[in-house]
C-alpha cells in the first residue's frame, strides 16, 4: 500500500489501485481493505447523547448498547432524506462516520438543536480514519474507551422495526460482511503492502452497486425519501416515537406508494462505457429516470443502480443515454411498483453479463 494513499482528508484516496477486477475479488474474499479517510467523523458524547439522536431521527437508537452499529437518517419536513449516518456507541461517545460533503452543515444543525441537553458535539476527522473492508484483517482499531470502533453494516437483513420492499428471496446481500473501522489517523502510514492489500474505491462501488445499497453521495438528491431506495430495510424504524419527516413516512408506507423507485441495470455490451451520475433512463422517447452509481463488476459485467419512475414498466428494456449512446439496459427490480405488497416479481435475463 502506497503511503501516499492514506494520508489526510481528501487527499491521496486510492479510486483505484492496480487491476480493478483483482482488487472486486481480494475485497469480496475480506483480504482487501479500502481507504475512506476523506469521509467525516463526528461525535457527541453526553449522558443524553442517544436519547437526543433517537429524537431527532429514523432509526430507534435511544437503547444502542456499546459495540453495537445502527445507521440511521435525518429527514426534512417533507419526509426528504437530508444526511444519511452511521453510527457506533462505545458507552461513552456515540460515533457518527458520514459524507465529507454532510459533516460540516449537519454539525452545525445539530449544535443548533442542544438546548439544555447534556451533548458535546466534535469534529474528529482530524484525529482518525476511515478503512472499509469485507474482511477481518489485523489493523490498529481505535478503541479510546475500550471498545473497538467498528460499523458493521446491517445491510444483510432487516433491522427491528424496518420494512424490506425488495421481495426478500430476491436480495443479494448475502455474503455482504462489509464494515468499516475507525483508525488513528497517525497509524494510516503504517499500513503497507502486500500484508494489507488496498482496493481502490471504485472496486467498493461495483460490490455494493451488486447487493443493492444505497450511499447518500450517490443516490440521494433533493426529493429522495427512504422507501424510494428501499431503505426503510436498516435505517428507519417504523414504530418508535415522533421525530421530524415521520408523517410522510408512515403515509406513503401505509396508505401511498413511493413516486420513484430503485433499480439496478445490466448494461449491454461487456466493454461498454460507463454512465455517469445524472444520465438519462429512457423509455421509449421519454426519459423515466437516472442514473445514480454505475461500475464494472468482475462477474457481473458493468451494471448501474438507476432512480426511475414508479410506473416504468417492470419488464420493459430501457435505455440509458450516455455520452451521445443509447445503451440498452435490463432492469432488476429492486423496489417494486407496488411497494410494500407481497407480489412477487421475476427476475429478469439481463443484457451482456460476463464472467470473468
């Protein structure tokens, strides 16, 4: 591993560090890791510190005991996803690993909501890191109060009091043991090749783009709610107290259907280019949708997580429209039309996979 890889926020973060699929293939086995140490940490520490959370966002977390990892989401009014975190209590402090791009807006709401709770609010990208892996490796785990900092994500089933709209024998997390460790920033330049193997972060997307998982930075824009992205499955809690966003999401879960939905494209064509973030879905002349993520993968060959319309037609081939191409693409149902029913949907054969 390059030391220039993992040095400070924002800089020198490895996209990609050799042979992407070699580096999908390391990371899916858990002998690779990935450096996140441009992503945000914040914390709160305080004797009200989860109870004032669990007030204040999806998830139920006012009972997080130490070790244990939640995600959960800050809504506005309108029930729109606003930040997307992770966090880990360790008994003393609750951990909060976010997007670079959330943390210094959400630091401030967040001071601006204390009021006379007893919550101390820091800023600790400078003091430790970020390092996603699927693994178990042997890294210098920070643990100031004794517990080790790791997330571990919940994305392999759903959570107490979650609602999973993806039809469940249908979802691929299996096998998706991805978590990520909080690191002294001051051990990152010790971690050095070929005992820790680094993938580059464009490996970590085409893993995760394959199990269906939203990331904020990428499928969420200004009128993304949860049930859109199917993530009512780990992030909120259908049945804990009132909190900012909770009337729109209980009408649309109850009474309503979500006006996008979340799908995953196989594109055509083993060497085709990549979309990008933001290009059209189109159906027929009429563009249903965009693009959130797209990737290479080593078995699946290039695929794309896409936001379309509800109504799109589940069974028709759409097209996505990049750099001047039409690139025909299958889609696999990730949330269905009819969101929250039982009906099931076939999987469909998809365009130009390859093996490798």
């Amino acid at each position: 591993m390059s030391s220039e890889s993992l040095t400070t926020p924002g800089a020198g973060v490895a996209v990609l560090s050799g042979n992407p699929f070699s580096e999908q293939r390391a990371l899916a086995a858990g002998s690779a890791i990935v450096d996140l140490s441009h992503r945000s940490v914040l914390t709160i520490s305080g004797p009200d510190r989860l109870s004032w959370i669990d007030s204040l966002t999806s998830q139920s977390i006012a009972r997080l005991t130490p070790g244990e990892s939640s995600e959960t989401l800050l809504l506005d009014g309108k029930g729109r996803i606003e930040y997307a975190v992770r966090l880990i209590d360790d008994g003393v402090v609750l951990w909060l690993l976010l997007e670079r791009e959330e943390a210094g807006e959400l630091l401030g709401w967040l001071s601006s909501m204390r009021f006379m709770l007893r919550v101390e609010l820091a800023d600790r990208s400078a003091d430790f890191a970020t390092v996603g892996t699927l693994g178990r490796p042997m890294l210098p785990v920070a643990a100031p109060h004794g517990v080790p900092l790791v997330w571990r994500d919940p994305w392999m089933s759903v959570t107490r009091g979650g609602h999973q709209y993806a039809v469940a024998e249908r979802h691929p997390a299996t096998g998706w043991t991805y978590s990520e460790l909080l690191l002294p920033r001051t051990e990152l330049a010790g971690l050095v090749a070929p005992a820790i193997p680094l993938a580059g972060l464009l490996a970590l997307e085409a893993l995760r783009i394959a199990v269906w998982r939203p990331r904020f930075a990428t499928e969420v824009d200004e009128k993304t709610i949860p049930h859109e992205l199917d993530w009512l499955r780990t992030a909120v809690h259908l049945s804990k107290g009132c909190y900012r966003g909770q009337e729109t999401v209980a009408k649309v879960h109850n009474l309503g259907h979500p006006p996008r939905r979340l799908v995953m494209l196989y594109l055509d064509g083993s060497d085709v280019v990549l979309p990008l973030r933001g290009d059209d879905v189109v159906l027929g002349e009429k563009t249903v949708g965009h693009v959130t993520s797209a990737a290479h993968h080593y078995e699946l060959g290039p695929v794309a997580l896409a936001v379309i319309k509800r109504g799109t037609d589940p069974t028709a081939e759409l097209l996505v429209r990049t750099g001047g191409l039409d690139v025909p693409a299958t889609q696999d149902v990730i949330v269905p039309p009819d969101a929250g029913s039982s009906a099931a949907i076939p999987r469909l054969p998809r365009l130009g996979a390859v093996r490798r």
